[in-house]
C-alpha cells in the first residue's frame, strides 16, 4: 500500500501536464502512486497520459468516455486509489521538489492526522512567484480541530492545499458534485469534520496562474453554481447537530464568496447580475441563523439590487475621490518638504553631525553599524543619528540610538544639516549634497560579481536596475573605503566617479579579527562540543526572484552526521520571499538545521561557524578574515557567471577545496578534506590577497581620517589626492 495517492483529473492541458507530471514523478520520495484521468479531453492529454503510464509502472490512466468536469474527474479517481493518503492535484499546477517527502515526514510526526494543510506559491504566467500571504497560520504546532484552530478556514479554502486520510474520506462519504466551485462543498465538510488537522509551514505546491484558461475566470452563467455548492454545505451542516454552531460563519462566508463573484468584470454576464444578487440574497435570508449579526460587506445582502448599485457606485465614487485627495495631499506634502529642506539648506552644516544608514535603511548593520559604535567610544563629542524606513524598524534599534524615518520631517531637517554621511548602499536621489558636506561609502564587501558600471554588459543581471541613476547618486561620493587592492581597482573601474579611495579595511570585519564569539550557539541551543557548519549561498541573476535551491539541505544536515549543525543563512534580498517555505522554515522548526537568515549580525553568525560553505557570496572574503575553513560550492559557475559576470575566476583561485555536484561536496566533508593542508594553502593565499587591510582597526582608521581629522595612529594609511586632513571639527 503506498503512502499517496496523487489523483490528477485533466482536460486540455497538454502544454503544462509534462512539468505537472514530471514534478511528481521526479520528488525524491518514491511511496506513491499516480491516477490520472482523462476527461475526455480533446487535446492531446490523453496521448500523454499514456505515455507517461508506459514508462513508470506507478502511473494509471483512467479514460472517460464524456466530459464529467473537474470534481467527478476526481471522484473517478478516488476508487482506484490505494494510498494511505489522497493528494488531489490540479494538472497545470506542480508539486515543488521535496515536497512529498516534507509532507510524509509531517504525517508521522502528527501520527498519521486526519488532513494536512500545506502551503504554496502562486507561480504567474509572467514568471513572478508571491508566497500565500497568511502562510504564518502553518506554524501552528501539534494536531488540531477547526473549532480548535478556526483560524485555519481563513485560508484558501480549495482542495489542493491538504492530503486527505483515505480511511476517514471513506468513513465520511466525501465527494465532489459537479459544477463550478466543486472545493466548496468538499473542504467546509472535511475540514469541519476532521478531529484532527495538521499544519506544514512548507511550500509544497506551486499554484499556476494562467494568463487565459482558468474555467473560474470565464464569463458565464456557470458562476451561479455557487448557490447549488452552498446549499450542500448547509444540508451537510443540517444534518450535524454538533456542527450547528459553524451555521453563522458559514452564513456570512457564503455572503462574502458571493459578493466577491458578483463585483468581479470578468464573471457574470452583465444582464444575468441582478439576477445573481437577488438569488444570493434570498439565500442569505433564508439560511441567517437566528439572532446572527447581519453587518460589514454582507449587510448589502438584505437589501435590493438598486441598492447594491447605489452602494457600489457610491463606494467607487468615494474611491476616486480618495485617489484625488491622496494626490493633492502628496502634491502639497512634497512642497511642504522641499520649503523645509530649503529652510534648513541656508543654516550652517552641524561639523558634529553624522547620519548613518545601512542596507536601505534596515537599521544598525554592517560596516556603517561598526563605524557609529566606534564613534562613540573614541568620539562621543559626535552626534550620530541613524535613517530607518519605518517605525517597525525603529523599535529594533537598541536603546539610545537617535534615529529618523527617512521622508519624515526630521529626516529632511538632519539631512540638510549634517556634515558627514556614511552608507553602505546609495542615499535616495531626493538627497540633495550640500557644498562642504563629505560623503562616505562603505560597499557591502569584498566585490566577487559585477557591480556598478560593469553591469551595462549583463541585462539579466541589471533588470529593474538603474545604472545611469545608481552612478549620479555614487557621484556623491567623497570616499570609498577599501578592503583590499582588488576592491580598489574594482570600485574606480566600477563607479566611474569622483570620490577618493581610502584602504581602511572594512570596519564590520574588526570583530572578526578580535575573534570573541558572541551567544550565537547558546540562543539557538547548539552543543558546545558540535561543529558547526555555516551555509550562505548567493542569488542568482538568471532566474526571476533570485533563489535556485542548490543543495538538499535536509540530506547535507544528515550527511554531516552526529556531532554537526547544520547552519543556514540566505541572501538578505531573499529571506521574505518564497525561499524559505520550500522548506527552510520547516527544516529549521524540526530542529534539522538552524535557520540564520534572521540574524541582525552577520558577525556572530560567522564567530560560531567552524566552517563556511557558500558559492559566490561575497561572505567568503569576510570569514577569510577568522582564517577557518572554506568550502565552495560552484555547480553552476558556467550559468552564474554568464547571467551576471564575475571579477575573478573563484573556481581557479579558492580560498579552500571546491566542488561542483552535491557527490563531491558531501566527500569533501566525509573525507576531512575540508580542513587538510590543502585547504589551509588555499586559504592562506587568498588571505594574503584579500584581507590586505584587516587589522582589527579599519573603523577606527575612519573615525579618526575621515571625521575627526586626526593622524592615523600606528601605520598611517595614505588618503591618495587628500592635501590635509578633513576639518570636521575645524570650525566647531
């Protein structure tokens, strides 16, 4: 008996059903089988079907002789089927890879619940990809029942979302009717009867929106369907006394669902809408619980069709009218902000003010974050004040860090006034520079992709990339710190642009080199004796959204075996995104990795590494700096390479062993060739070249040159073009 059952009913799909097939047939997890069924479909669906059964003994066609739609599609399916578990899934969506294997071990670790709900990705026909957005209502631990967890039916409520228990839809008599909104009257039913529902925090589904096609987007009559499906579900409800209570909810769902096809361009026909509200308004009526609150969107309900006109048009009218408010507001506000800016403009620069920024604003991080606190130490006569995008941010910040949001009026009055800026990415182009103000330009590390100006050769790499405008905002650059000759040559190749470079060092790296580990290991509870392996791979340029799973994180976590942690840390540009539910999240909350991707320090995170594995992150030449193991990763140079474009070859030149499959990486570590003489040659070479300038005062060089215009102590690092020191205080 195999664990699934994949039923995947098909009618004219034939240019998405190989990759929906393919995705099944492909997971790493084998114990299923697949029951597909032709629904007489007049394209070629069927002919594929066969073929695929030809090669792969898990796959069974079924071929219907007529056109039964997509829920007796299914309800054929299900007596064929065998699996502890029913996954239904829809013939132009696709499963993501790992996915049956996450679901199964899910499914054990709740002792076989009743249904399972997991989490998808909406994958447009455009190639965007947008994560479900209550994807947090997944993380809810242990078993549960709808009256438990109701928050649970706030999600989609469709069919493809969950696995079923084959026992209890068996036990429960559950099947679809035919029509349109099929899941309906299956899912209420199932999920309400359920004892005991489980969650996956998993993307395991990618659910295809199809630019035309989608039965549910054509304009038709069929649409009135809807009322047939709802009545079912309270005939179900009905005949449960113990479900009377969900009678409510389920009113004022129905109310909702239909309202929402109803105010939809593209579904009904214009001259069968009135017709439609006043069936679902005489359903409503006759199915309100008694003494149920009848308010919100659906009090619209116990009203006429002129009325629900009358509303609409008055709520579009309120609508524009808010539209025109907002614009002159905005237009009023935008003077209202340059008459500030240009108020403070004729006040002298403050020699003792610096603004900070980093990252776009996330809040105190990386070379800027370092910068300030040594500010502090050895010059508190400095006042520092930190820009931050939002009031979220701001209460992060730790206690006694003056900030601003940035467009606020405090943030136009700091930035008109101060003397000195430090940022790490480029101020916004409303940033007006001021004559005697000095700009400094941290970068965010040793450059190993192309930047800049080189990036005019790669139009992949630069989509939605402004180089002309990045390079007129990097023309307010007074210094560009360095952290070795190679980042030298790089940034004046790169940013064609007049400011001065100054070999400090990069001030985030001076922790590094004082080598004191912080209470990483401690926080996420890994042993002392473990060694711990750190995972950072980089996005990629040629696939839209940045992230390409390289490596089965679940299967390196294991490979590393007793006495290992497994450490994972994603792009910054990617930790709100989908990569993290194709199964980091979930990884991390059974406790099979660590999930890093969070930590507002990256320097605690490498003190507690013992090793790096990464690809073309430009983390590598900041973990050089502890002089510990390095491993490279670089399956797919070639494609990398090509879509974005690199300054050195990191295959030819590696700061430790590289490997480019998944069979070489695991051996590298099996084998203790991750930290032989070879890879401490390696790493030793690539010290020499790269971490030139790391010293442990890189910031501290800073503070003194750059703002407060002292002589650097010990050896002076020679500011090239500089005639004198910066007045900074000169005039205080």
């Amino acid at each position: 008996m195999p664990r699934f059952s994949v039923i995947v009913p098909c009618f004219k799909v034939q240019g998405f059903l190989r990759e929906c097939l393919d995705s099944v047939l492909g997971q790493s997890f084998g114990d299923f089988e697949l029951i597909a069924v032709d629904d007489c479909s007049p394209d070629g669906s069927g002919a594929i079907l066969d073929e695929y059964a030809e090669r792969d003994p898990r796959v069974r066609v079924l071929h219907l002789p007529e056109n039964v739609g997509l829920g007796r599609a299914r309800n054929a399916g299900m007596p064929h089927a065998t699996g502890d578990y029913l996954f239904f899934l829809d013939s132009d969506d696709s499963l993501t890879p790992g996915a049956l294997r996450a679901v199964a071990d899910r499914l054990a670790e709740a002792e076989d619940p009743d249904v399972l709900v997991f989490d998808y990705a909406r994958t447009y026909w455009w190639g965007g990809t947008r994560r479900n957005v209550l994807a947090h209502l997944l993380r809810r631990e242990g078993t549960f029942s709808a009256s438990e967890y109701p928050e649970i039916l706030d999600l989609l409520m469709v069919v493809w979302n969950k696995v079923y228990r084959r026992d209890f839809v068996t036990a429960g008599g559950f099947e679809f009717p035919p029509g349109y909104y099929e899941d309906t009257p299956w899912t209420f039913p199932v999920m309400l009867s359920a004892r005991r529902i489980a969650a996956l925090d998993r993307i395991c589904l990618n659910y295809r929106q199809r630019r035309q096609g989608n039965i549910l987007s054509t304009t038709s009559r069929k649409h009135f369907d809807v009322h047939d499906q709802y009545e079912r579900v309270f005939a179900f409800v009905a005949e449960r006394p113990e479900l009377a209570d969900w009678r409510p909810y389920l009113h004022r769902k129905m109310g909702e669902h239909c309202l929402d096809i109803l105010a939809k361009p593209d579904r009904l026909p214009p001259a069968d809408k009135a017709e439609f509200f006043r069936r679902t308004a005489e359903m409503f009526r006759r199915h309100r619980p008694e003494g149920a609150a009848v308010d919100g969107e659906v009090a619209v309900l116990t009203g006429s069709w002129a009325g629900y006109r009358i509303r609409r048009q008055t709520a579009r009218a309120g609508r524009e009218a808010a539209r025109r408010a907002e614009r002159a507001r905005r237009t009023a506000a935008g003077r209202a902000r340059a008459g500030w800016t240009a108020l403070h403009a004729h006040r002298p620069l403050d020699p003792r003010l610096v603004v900070y920024s980093a990252s776009s604003h996330r809040g105190l991080l990386g070379d800027p974050a370092a910068i300030y606190r040594k500010a502090r130490e050895i010059a508190p006569q400095l006042r520092g004040v930190w820009v931050v995008r939002d009031a979220e941010t701001a209460a992060r910040l730790p206690d006694g860090v003056e900030h601003v949001i940035v467009g606020s009026r405090r943030y136009l009055e700091v930035t008109a006034r101060a003397k000195f800026f430090v940022n790490d990415v480029n101020w916004p182009g409303t940033l007006a520079k001021r004559p005697g103000s000095v700009h400094i330009h941290t970068h965010q590390g040793t450059p190993l992709k192309y930047m800049g100006a080189d990036l005019l050769d790669k139009p992949g790499a630069r989509l939605g990339f402004d180089v002309p405008q990045m390079l007129r905002r990097a023309d307010r650059w007074d210094y560009s710190l360095v952290a070795n000759p190679h980042s030298e040559l790089v940034w004046e190749r790169a940013y064609p642009c007049h400011f001065t470079s100054v070999r400090t060092g990069s001030p985030r790296n001076d922790v590094l080199v004082d080598g004191a580990a912080g209470d990483f290991r401690e926080r996420h509870g890994i042993p002392a004796d473990h060694t711990v392996v750190l995972y950072a791979p980089t996005r990629r340029d040629y696939r839209r959204g940045g992230h390409v799973d390289r490596i089965d994180l679940a299967r390196f976590a294991a490979d590393l075996g007793e006495g290992h942690t497994l450490v994972v840390r994603l792009h910054p540009s990617l930790a709100n995104g989908p990569a993290r539910g194709m199964g980091l999240t979930e990884l991390a909350r059974r406790r099979l990795v660590v999930d890093a991707t969070d930590e507002p320090d990256l320097a605690d995170v490498l003190l507690a590494a013992d090793a790096l594995v990464t690809d073309y992150s430009s983390v590598m030449f900041d973990y050089a700096v502890l002089d510990r193991p390095i491993v490279v990763h670089a399956d797919d140079w070639p494609a990398f390479t090509a879509s974005r474009g690199a300054y050195l070859d990191i295959t030819a030149e590696p700061p430790g062993h590289v490997s480019t499959s998944y069979r070489e990486l695991a051996w590298v570590f099996a084998s203790g060739a991750w930290r032989d003489e070879e890879s401490a040659r390696l790493r030793a070479d690539f010290r020499s070249r790269f971490c030139a300038y790391e010293d442990g005062r890189a910031a501290e060089r800073v503070v003194r040159a750059l703002l407060l215009g002292e002589p650097l102590p010990g050896e002076p690092v020679r500011i090239p073009g500089q005639a004198s020191a910066p007045d900074a205080l000169a005039s205080a």
